[in-house]
C-alpha cells in the first residue's frame, strides 16, 4: 500500500506540488482565521447564580436566598459541584456541570428552576439572575474613567459614573465576543427625596404615605385613538416626573383643603445608591471602572482589537476632560506569549536545520527535510481550524520540529546514502537516465525506509491518545498540544509518502564517497569514541547491565523524593495584592487604605499604574466584602527593573515597603491566575485547606488554629484565613406584645427600617434616554448611629405616634461576615500561597502538623483544595493514562517487529529514556508537574524510534552477514550511528529553545521540554549500548543465530 502511494508519487510529480500548493493555501488562510490567546481557557464548564438584596444580613441571605437555590440545583443532570457564598446583600451560587454537557444546556436548566426558587424566595427578598456566559479568560479588559489635569473640579463621581454607565458602557456593549461589561466604583445616581422625621412628626404623617404618593404620582397613561376628520389622534397622558420642582410638587395630604407636598416634609435632590464597592487608582483618590468580559469560546485577541478599535470612535463623543484609561489589557500578555512561541519555533526549526545538515553532510538534504517543516506546521494550522483549536502557548509552543521531521530524516538519509553508494554507476548516465535511477533509488530507499518511519511516528500519535484522555484542568491545558503534534505528525507522513520522495528524486545529487567534509571528519571522530565503547561494552555484558540497573535504581530514587506542583504558574507579568484588613471595615476607611498603598507602590521604578478593586462590582461575579480589595499592579518590562531582578524579589520588596501600614496582612498573586483559581475551585489560593461543620463559631476558631500552627512551615508564604466572623450589626428585636397592643403589624415597622434607611425606589426619572431611580429615604444626619433607629416615629392607629424602640430592643453585635458553602455544607478556608518551594512538599508538611497539633469536633472535617486538588486529580488520572500508553507502545512494538523478545528490548528505551528526563529535572531544580508528566508520556514514544531503526537494521545484516554476532552488530551501528545521532539530535535540539526559554510564558513549557531533552540524551545512550549488549545476550547462540537466518 505505502509502496504503491511512495511510486504513484514520483511518477506524477506535478499532482503532488498541486497538493503541496493547496497545503500552503489553505494553511495560510487558517492562520487568518484561527483564535489566538496567550494561554488555554482551563476553566470548568460553570454558572453562576447571583442574587443582589441590599437590605439582608448574612445569615438571612443564607436562609433566604441561597438555600432554596441550591436545593433546587442539586438535582439538575450533569452536576458536578455546588458551592456558594453568603454575604450581606448577596448571594453567589456557582453550579460546575461536566464539560460534555456543553455551554448553553445547564442554562436552559438553571432557567426553569430558577422559576421555582423565586416562589421559595419572600417577596422583596431579590430576583436569582445569571452571571455573565464567561470564564476565567473573560476579563479581557479593563478601563478606569479618568479626569485630565484641570478639570478635576468640575466632574463629580457621580458624573464619572454616569458617564461610564451611559456613554462608553453602551457603545462598547454590541461588540461582538464581548457579553458584558461590568462597572465599579463611583455613585450611581439617583433623584432623592429626603424626608425629615422630624417634619413627618409634625405633621403626623406616615413615611409609606409619602412613597404611597411618590408612586401613584408617577406614571404615563394612553387611552386608545380618537378620530377626526381624516386623522386618528392617539391619547396619550404624561405624568411622569421631570424635574427635582416636579418631585417637589407632589401632594402627599390635604389638610382643611391645604395640599401638603413633598416638599414640605422632604428636601428633593440628587442623592446616589448605598454602594458596597469602590475604585481607587494611582494615588489620586476615587475613579469608575469598566471591566469588559468576553464571551465564552470568543476569539479574545479579535474581541481586544475591535474593543480598541470602539474605544478610539468614542472619544470624540466624551465630554470635555475625560478619558479611558486602559490599565489592564490581555492582548499585551497574547503579545509576550505570541513571541515567546514564534521565538521558540523560529530558533527550534533553525537549530534542526542546522543539526541536519550537519549530521547528513549535504545541504540539498538538509534543505529537503527543512521544507517539510513549514509544510507540517502549515497542515497542522489547517487542522487546528478545521478542528476549532486555538492558537497559544499550549497548542502551537509546544510543538518539537526535530521529533516531527524524524520520519523525513530517516527516508532522506537512507535516499542520500543509496545515492552516494551508487556515485560510481551514476557517474557515467545521460540526463534522461539519471533521472530513471534517480527516481528508482528514491522509490526503493524511501519504500524500505517508511516501514520504521510510518511506526515510529504512529507510535508517538498513538502515546498522545492518553494526553488526549485527561480531563479537568490538566486536560484543557495539554489536550491542544497533543492535537496540534498529532496533526503535524499526520501531515509529515502524508509529505514522508508523497512530498518528499519526489522532492528528493529531483533535488538530491549523488557525492562522492570518497570526499572528506566536516560532516564525515566529525561522524569520524564521534565514530572511534564510540567504537571503543562499544567494543568494551560487547566484552562486559554483565558489568554493563549492572550499571544500567543501577543507574535506573538511583534515578527512580531521585524521583520518588522529587517534590511536585500542579502547572508552572505562567507569569502574566503584572501582580494583584490582596490586603487583608479588619471584617467590618468601613468602605471609606478601606479607600483610604488603598490609596496609601497605591502611593508607597507608585515609588517603585518598576511600576506602571496600580488600580484598586474594592468590594463588589455592579454584577458580583467576584463576590468581596468592602473590607476586601483587589489591588492590581502593572508593572513595566523586566529589563527596566531596578529593584529585584525577578517577581518573587520585587514581591518581597513590594511587603517590605509596605509594612509601615500597621495590621495589615498581603496575599500576592496575579489577574488571570487569581480568577482561574477562584473559579475553577472557589478558593483565590493555591491551597486551600478547608474545614467543615455546622457552627460558625468553631469553624472560626479551628481555621485560626490552624492559621498558628502552620506559620513557620517553608514556602507557605500567605496565610490567610477565611473573613467569615465578626461583622458588626445594629439589631432590632420586636417585642410582639407591644406590637399586638398598639395594634400594628411588624410589616409596618419593617417598612420604616427598609425606606428610612436602606432607602425604597418609588419610581423612575428619564433624562432623554438615561434612566434614574427616584428614591425615599431619611436624610444622611439622621441615618448615623443607634439612637436615629431607636428614635424612629411609628404612627399608630389613633392617630399618636411612638419612636421604634417602643416596639423593639435595638442593640449593637457582632454576626458572621460570610457563609461558605461546598455541596451545601458550611465550611472555612485557610488559604496558602506557595513561593520558592513546590506545592507538593508544603503540603505535605502542613499535613503532618495539622494531624499532630489540631483536634476537631465530632461531625467537623478536612479537606483540601485548590492547585492541590487539581495536582492529586490529574496524577490519578496519569495512573491510568501512563500504563495505557506503555502498553500500547509494547503492542505496537510487537506489531512492528513480530517478535516480543525484539519488542520487549526496544521498550527497555523507555525507563532509560525516564532517567535522563529525572535527572535533568534534578539537576536543574525543578520538581515534578503535570508538565513533566506529559513530557514524560511524549518521550516514551519518542524513545522508541531508534530501537526500531537499529534492530530493523540488525536484521536486514542477518540475511547475507558472514561473521560472527558481534561484526554483525559492531557493523550494523557504525552504520545507522549517524542516522540514530541525527534523529535524537533533531528531537532534543528542537525542544532546546522551549528548556531553556525565559520569556513570556515559557515557565509552563520547560519541565515538558526539559524532560524530552534529558530523556532522549539517555535513551540515545542505551540505544546505541545497551540494546546491542541485549541484543547479543538474546541472540547469542550459534543455533539462535542460524535460526534467525
């Protein structure tokens, strides 16, 4: 079959360069058309389901809001996990679904029963809504709204807010891949009437009278058409409000046939809506900030782009003094990733350029096998497209020319050698008859070669299928490599049948065998170190083997102690500070604390800008208290750094600066990292140690426990406890028989609290096309402390009236600040964040202490997460996916060879190919990852290869050798000496650039490469020692030799 394609090829050369041609095409139109980011999207298939109510505490949102969500969700088709937080005034509920279940169904679901919950939920309470289709990738940008110098004094943030909400929010809202864009910060502004208690006591009035007559006084009307003559007028009645004098002039009473308006009990003017977040930036104080989420699945560097581009066409059309400032832009870090790829592909396919032309002595070889790289790369582009692969660090910068091209190597290698064996006899042809032999030799060199070829690379396919398998985090994040190689494998050995037979035929030229080149000095000079070697090795089997076995021993024992982490955390090249302040700081205390940090930070060099998120946006997806901030830190390029030479340094530079702010705690992690973590597992650290139980109160007290006792342990840098106690309250507890004295109900009462306070909208305003609550509610001084509550008139059926604490006992108290909840049970977490040691190592100390030192309750539990759980998953999963390949390299092997005996010593490659990967990895300091491991699945089937070339080899000898075993062997290697040195060469050297790589992004690719690197040096080793000492050891008998014959 092979055979017949490899001649079908040469003999019509033009239909092969159509074919050729069209690869090129349509590879360069996919590159047009293909999604390009910076990382893949690890994100679970998720949906959150927010409910906002102002005006609940937190145990009441618990009870209220979150419980009868997630009992309805519980039992929804594909549910993987449910969690949630309960805060004042908001309730977060994320439901994971499995990934098959796809994007648009779990909504459809989440829908209906959200229908149901709302009939769970009292009236008033809040109405349950989806988050944003987005994930973890979605913060694709973000702005602040900004003031330039001199006209500070005439934008209030009021108006900045207005401005974000009306003018830049509404064009950049059609863009297509953005689903939404949240604001944060500023005042939302409202039409305020501020009634005074004192006045309503007056006159005896009751506050719902004044709402009552708010909202009856507010509204439109039509009453159908009238015709007449030729003409039908349509009646339409305008009563809705305009202006602060029309609020004004809204009657509330007639008394003795005196109207009483609002203005005689309210002052009318712009007020702004109780907020529970804020921003804050570069030192200067308060901004607004719009925060630009992409679409799940959207192409992110397309949608950035067209942002921008809308961005620029708003410009004219801000007010005078305003403008976008963006400070946090992904396509900055696709920039750094994109070149971190092209860097790595551009030096890799140059470095095997040189290699092979070096190792085959002929530049029309070499430049043979160099074209084919671009045509893989091409094809495999096509693919990706056609497959809906993106482009990033994963898919596209993991890709290894040297172990893509080994199949062409090898044919091409053989074709060249034929031709320089034959230089004599095609010395002496005609034009007409060189091309005759040309063609011939290139059909029967390539028809022999393709067998090893075709193997070896299905083989390294077939390894990727597991890769394939993984699911999760681990997953998504290799998958596209094992696609896109798979793909570029696929095309090499379309071109290997096709391509480059025929391009061979025409463009190699026979050499003489006799001329001495660089390349022949240097296979000389690499041929008498090794025909020593293996002459002694020949002569030592057993000395040899032992050796081999020890070096495995030691090796295995290297990596049994190695420490190990999930993924390489990507450096996104920008910083986010956690600070942890005080639970139940004010909002105004937390700004200013913000702003003093922005100042300290903006004193170092390395620092661009620094924006502050604090609290919650107007669509929670990240639900924090006000106590909470998010501070994000652009920094400038490394090369302009003068303070530390790496982030860690400048982290622990950035906490001694900052330490002169007292009682402070920091977290340090950064934008994409932080949201990845947050949502994949709900926790914002890379371990999370959780403790469930019932009572809040212990859980509290066992996490802070928990939080001393681990302290010293190496490399925990940030230990955070979970805020969940001590959020201050004012409480008002009825007294029921008072109530039913004054004959009241307890509605009335709660009413009072809701408008008086919180404030109740009893209407809109328009302005043009902006809408605006009009809102009730007591004037600021009367809204600041416990008496204003206690003091509070009720107006009572007889017409008196009596202050609230009356009906009530008004105290101050403490109440929990937060409810987490994982698969409905409440828990705290203790966040850690791991510096300057792997994750695996810390918490296994953290294990041992919190076993030793900490005793829970009955009913109370552990467990941990975050980056931990991801790692623990995904080693699971490699136990199953590792053996698998194993055992489809040895069939394939057997399938290839048939024989077990040849099979079982070719697959003696793979643990030596593992021992050179190990002590790399050693030697260079890293510890084992889910990176590591997939290169270690990667180079199984790599390790393979040159087995099959060399034992192919052996034999083919054995039919017409004469000597004894070991001149067929000592012959047989010195043969395929240079073709094993050139494929191994060309696949590790192709992953030099990727191991050694310090750009942008690369920190997730080196263990993988560093693997293949160390690992393919140590199986050339044994291929070319130890396999032929196995060799002669199976095979030394006479008998067995004759019979092999």
């Amino acid at each position: 079959m092979l055979d017949k394609i490899i001649r079908w090829s040469v003999e019509n050369k033009i239909i092969v360069f159509l074919f050729v041609l069209g690869i090129i095409g349509f590879g360069f139109y996919s590159l047009t058309k293909i999604p390009i980011g910076a990382v893949p999207d690890v994100t679970n298939n998720q949906v959150q389901v927010i409910t906002t109510s102002r005006n609940l505490s937190t145990e009441d949102v618990e009870k209220y809001l979150t419980y009868p969500i997630e009992l309805e969700m519980v039992n929804l088709p594909g549910v993987k996990e449910i969690r949630s937080v309960s805060k004042f005034g908001l309730s977060v509920v994320t439901i994971v679904f499995e990934d098959k279940i796809g994007t648009y169904l779990p909504r459809q679901l989440i829908a209906e029963k959200i229908k149901i919950a709302e009939e769970r939920i009292p009236a008033g309470f809040g109405k349950p809504f989806m988050g944003p289709i987005s994930t973890g990738l979605g913060e694709i940008f973000q702005y602040i709204i900004d003031v330039k110098p001199g006209y500070e004094d005439r934008y209030s943030l009021t108006d900045l807010r207005t401005i974000q909400d009306w003018i830049v929010k509404r064009q950049l809202s059609g863009i297509s891949g953005v689903v939404e864009v949240n604001t944060w910060g500023g005042f939302l502004k409202q039409y305020e009437v501020a009634v005074s208690p004192e006045r309503l006591r007056a006159m005896n009035i009751d506050l719902v009278q004044v709402f009552k007559a708010l909202e009856e006084n507010n509204a439109i009307a039509g009453g159908g058409y009238i015709e007449k003559t030729n003409e039908s007028y349509f009646i339409r009645a305008e009563g809705q409000v305009k202006t602060l004098e029309e609020i004004g002039l809204i009657v509330v009473d007639n008394r003795n046939g005196l109207p009483i308006y609002v203005r005689d009990l309210a002052s009318v003017g712009f007020g702004h809506a109780n907020r529970f977040g804020a921003i804050t930036a570069n030192g200067q104080g308060e901004k607004v900030l719009g925060q630009v989420m992409m679409l799940k699945d959207a192409d992110s560097k397309a949608t950035i782009d067209r942002v921008k581009a809308k961005l620029e066409q708003i410009k004219p059309t801000l007010p005078e003094g305003i403008v976008v400032n963006g400070f946090l832009d992904r396509s900055e870090l696709i920039g750094k990733t994109t070149f971190t790829i092209a860097e790595n592909l551009v030096l890799g396919c140059l470095i095997v350029v040189f290699v092979v032309v070096l190792l085959l002595g002929n530049l029309r070889s070499g430049l043979v096998v160099s074209s084919v790289i671009p045509l893989s790369l091409l094809f495999a582009l096509s693919m990706m497209y056609i497959f809906g692969v993106d482009a990033n660090l994963m898919s596209l910068g993991a890709i290894d020319f040297g172990i893509i091209i080994d199949g062409a190597v090898i044919i091409v290698e053989f074709i060249a050698f034929q031709l320089t064996a034959k230089y004599g006899l095609l010395l002496g042809l005609s034009k007409s008859e060189m091309k005759i032999q040309k063609d011939k030799i290139a059909v029967e060199s390539a028809s022999k070669m393709m067998h090893s070829a075709v193997f070896g690379q299905i083989i390294i396919i077939i390894v990727f299928i597991p890769i394939l398998s993984l699911s999760g985090v681990e997953g998504k994040m290799f998958g596209p490599m094992a696609k896109v190689f798979s793909f570029a494998l696929i095309g090499t050995m379309l071109l290997g049948m096709t391509y480059v037979p025929v391009v061979s035929s025409l463009f190699l030229k026979p050499t003489d065998p006799n001329k001495r080149n660089i390349t022949k000095r240097l296979i000389d000079w690499i041929n008498s170190l090794y025909g020593p070697s293996i002459n002694w090795a020949l002569d030592r089997k057993k000395t040899v083997l032992a050796l081999a076995v020890a070096i495995l021993v030691v090796a295995f024992g290297i990596f049994s102690r190695m420490g190990g982490e999930f993924i390489p955390t990507l450096d996104e090249g920008d910083f986010v500070i956690q600070p942890v302040l005080k639970t139940g700081t004010t909002l105004s205390n937390t700004i200013e604390t913000t702003t003093e940090i922005e100042k300290i930070l903006l004193e170092f060099p390395e620092v661009d800008q620094v924006v502050s998120r604090i609290g919650a946006a107007e669509i929670p997806t990240d639900p924090m208290s006000m106590e909470e901030s998010d501070i994000i830190v652009t920094l400038l390029p490394p090369k302009e750094w003068k303070t530390a030479s790496t982030k860690d340094e400048l982290a622990d530079a950035f906490k001694e600066a900052l330490s002169v702010i007292p009682g402070l705690e920091f977290e340090f992690t950064q934008p994409i990292e932080m949201r990845f973590n947050e949502l994949i597992t709900g926790v914002r650290a890379d371990l999370a140690i959780k403790v469930f139980g019932e009572d809040l109160t212990v859980l509290n007290q066992k996490a802070l426990e928990i939080e001393a006792a681990i302290k010293g342990v190496e490399g925990a840098a940030d230990i955070i406890v979970e805020k969940t106690a001590g959020l201050p309250q004012m409480k008002i507890r009825y007294d029921r028989e008072k109530i039913a004295k004054y004959g009241i109900n307890i509605s009335t009462l709660n009413d009072i609290i809701t408008m008086g306070f919180a404030g109740k909208a009893a209407g809109t305003v328009f302005e043009g096309e902006k809408q605006f609550d009009l809102v009730i509610r007591f004037p600021q001084e009367f809204r600041t402390d416990l008496d204003n509550i206690r003091r509070a008139s009720v107006n009572l059926p007889d017409g008196s009236s009596l202050p609230l604490s009356e009906f009530a006992e008004i105290y101050l108290d403490k109440g929990p600040a937060k409810i987490s909840r994982d698969g409905t049970r409440r828990r705290v977490v203790i966040g850690v964040n791991v510096r300057n040691r792997d994750l695996q190592s810390v918490v296994t100390d953290i294990q041992q202490i919190i076993q030793s030192e900490i005793d829970l309750p009955e009913g109370y539990f552990l467990d941990y997460g975050g980056q931990f759980e991801n790692l623990n998953m995904a080693k699971a999963r490699l136990m199953v996916a590792v053996p698998i390949a194993l055992a489809l390299i040895l069939l394939l092997l057997y399938f290839a060879l048939s024989s077990m005996k040849e099979a079982l010593m070719i697959y003696t490659a793979i643990p030596f190919s593992a021992v050179g990967g190990i002590l790399l990895l050693y030697f260079r300091g890293m510890p084992f990852s889910i990176s590591a491991g997939v290169g270690f699945i990667a180079l199984f089937g790599i390790a393979v290869l040159n087995g099959i070339v060399l034992i192919e080899h052996f034999k083919e000898l054995q039919k017409d050798h004469e000597g004894d075993l070991k001149s067929l062997i000592l012959r047989g290697t010195q043969e395929r000496l240079r073709p094993v040195l050139l494929t191994a060469a060309a696949a590790a050297m192709g992953f030099l650039p990727m191991a050694i790589s310090t750009s942008a992004g690369a920190e997730v690719q080196r263990p993988l490469a560093t693997v293949v690197v160390g690992g393919l040096i140590s199986a050339t080793l044994l291929t070319m020692i130890v396999l032929p000492v196995l060799y002669t050891i199976f095979h030394s008998t006479k008998k067995s030799h004759e019979t092999d014959k």
